[in-house]
C-alpha cells in the first residue's frame, strides 16, 4: 500500500466516523455514555488484554513446536505486544500478524514457514469464534423460541463456517497440490511461478500441521479459551456502560462483528469498527447508537493502553526484523509492503 493510498483509506475512515457524529449520534449523549462509566467494570476488561496476551502466546509456542521452534512465552509475550504497536499503523487487525511472521522469520528459516504457522493460528481461531456463535444461537434458539434477526445471524455465522471450511479442506487436499505443481511445471521464469512455488511451499508446510492432531486439538481449545476472553472483554465493557446486554447476547454477535473488521478496509479498521459497532449492535441486540459507539471507543482506549506498553518495548528492542525495520522514522508501511512480497 503506496502513502496516497494509506491517506485516502484513513481519510475515509475519519470521515465515517465525522459521518456518524453528524447525523445518527448527538455528541453529548456519546459524552455521558463515556463520563458515567463504570470503572470497575473497565479495569476488569483491561485485565482481559492480559490474559488474552498469556493465552495467544501459550497457543503460538505450541504451534511452532510443530515446526521444532522453541521460543519461551515471554518472548512471544513481547513480540505480540510490539506487533500490536506495529499493527496500529497498518490496515485492520492483520498488521500485527504481519510484524510476528517476520519476527519469527530467521528461527523458522524463511517467511513461508512463519506465514504457515500464523496462517494455521488464523483458521483455529476463526473456526472457534464461529462455533461459539453458533452455538449461542442454537441456545437462544431453544431458550426464546422463533425470532427472525437471530435466525439471520445464525444464517451468516454457518455461512461463514461453511465457506472458512471449503477453504480448510482446500489448502490441505492432495489434489489440489498437484494441480499446483503441474501449473508450476508448466511455466517459465517470472512472478507468477514464483508465487506458485511459494504457495507449494504454504502447502506442505501445511499438510505437516494435520499430522500433529495433538498439537492442533490444544490449540483449538486454547483459541475457544481466547475468543471467549475476547467476549468476556467486551461483557465488561457493556457492564461498564449499563448496557442490558447477555454474554450469550454477545456471543451470537461478535464472530460476525470480528470478521468485518478483519476485512482490508481501513488502517486499523477506523471508521470501519465504529459503524459495524453502530449497525449491527443496533439491529440484532437493539443498543442505542451512542451506546454502540461507545462501546467501540472504550475498546479502542483500553488497546491504546496495550499498544502503549508495545511502543516501549519497541522502543528498547535493540535488533528488528529485517523485513520490518521501521527504526526511528516509522516507515511502517514501506515495512508492510516488503514483508508481504516475502510471502506471496
């Protein structure tokens, strides 16, 4: 991404967010929402930052164990909290991922094998927060009867289950390997034979994960551990603004929340967080619009608080990541670019 780019899509982001204070929120009752929150109830969704970091860590070294790297869960501690940094000037929620495959990049031996790893983290989390909102679904379903907004929502998190499926079964048949290497076979010097290698590479390294049942399966229950601390997090935050709002309540809404804003919109998913907040808070759990966007201010201050503590450690780290050497003149998105050519 060139910096035009950058600023159009943060421009636009802003503007969203200057769209919402203008016509679907007064200023002053998003103020009171934030003056008369509850300080207990937001510290107890800071410390969820803490835990959810032990957690992811816990869960990334057992990964890596399947490729024979050994790191130590502060070591992997740090460099989630650093990505984090690094992830506030990238587009969505991905750029921190970004910094984490090139800070593992020289124990894994090459990009490809830290992309594998991070990509495989991906999926087991993106299939656990599907399952628990589906789940949630199925127990409001049979807890309240009929209601049509809840049953589409349950249509959208099976979709997204099916198709994250399709995607999972696809990155690990046989076939679809060897229509690789024949399409690779075929070709002659140039980028896309590159990129076709690389993907065999992706591929392989992919396959070894499913012969490691034991280590996917702790990793899967430790990903079904955090995306519940993730809405535990977000609980807290509701308790926080007086928000008449279950956990199950939150558990049908947030894998559909948290997959938006995944999407490649906007640096750090400004302006896209906000309104997601505001639609789909207000459609299927009925909050008001000030409420909504509170909730997601709220969120992005307490992970400022967490960035804050990974632009420290960023600031003392003596050796970068050779693909994401931004040093004191911040050229993170030149960084992003460069690491994301090593991959593909």
């Amino acid at each position: 991404m060139n910096k035009k780019s950058y600023l159009l899509k943060l421009g636009c982001g802003l503007l969203i967010i200057l769209l919402l204070l203008s016509f679907s929120i007064k200023v002053q009752d998003l103020v009171s929402e934030i003056r008369y929150s509850i300080p207990f109830w937001l510290f107890l969704a800071a410390l969820m930052h803490l835990s959810g970091l032990i957690i992811s860590a816990i869960r990334w070294k057992i990964l890596l164990s399947v490729c024979s790297i050994k790191a130590s869960i502060l070591d992997l501690s740090r460099s989630y909290l650093i990505g984090g940094f690094v992830g506030w000037f990238l587009p969505t929620r991905i750029g921190a991922d970004i910094y984490r495959m090139a800070d593992r990049k020289q124990q894994c031996g090459s990009m490809e094998r830290s992309f594998t790893v991070i990509c495989v983290e991906g999926l087991i989390s993106m299939y656990s927060l599907l399952i628990i909102g589906i789940a949630a679904v199925l127990i409001y379903s049979n807890s309240n009867g009929q209601d049509s907004q809840k049953n589409i929502l349950a249509m959208l998190c099976l979709i997204l289950f099916v198709v994250s499926l399709f995607v999972l079964v696809l990155l690990s048949s046989k076939r679809f390997l060897s229509r690789l290497k024949k399409s690779s076979d075929s070709l002659r010097k140039g980028k896309l034979k590159r990129g076709l290698i690389k993907a065999i590479t992706i591929h392989e390294l992919l396959r070894q994960f499913w012969k490691t049942k034991g280590s996917l399966i702790a990793a899967f229950l430790l990903s079904l551990t955090l995306q519940l601390n993730l809405i535990l997090y977000f609980y807290f935050i509701v308790r926080a603004l007086e928000i008449n709002v279950s956990f199950v309540d939150l558990c049908m809404i947030m894998p559909l929340i948290i997959s938006i804003q995944l999407l490649h919109l906007t640096p750090n998913g400004i302006g896209v967080r906000e309104v997601t907040a505001v639609l789909l808070f207000g459609y299927f759990l009925k909050i008001p619009n000030s409420q909504a966007l509170a909730i997601s201010l709220w969120d992005y201050v307490l992970t400022f608080i967490y960035v804050f503590v990974g632009a420290i450690l960023f600031l003392l780290k003596r050796e970068y990541a050779p693909s994401m050497r931004v040093a004191s003149e911040l050229q993170i998105q030149e960084s992003y670019s460069k690491a994301l050519n090593e991959i593909y």
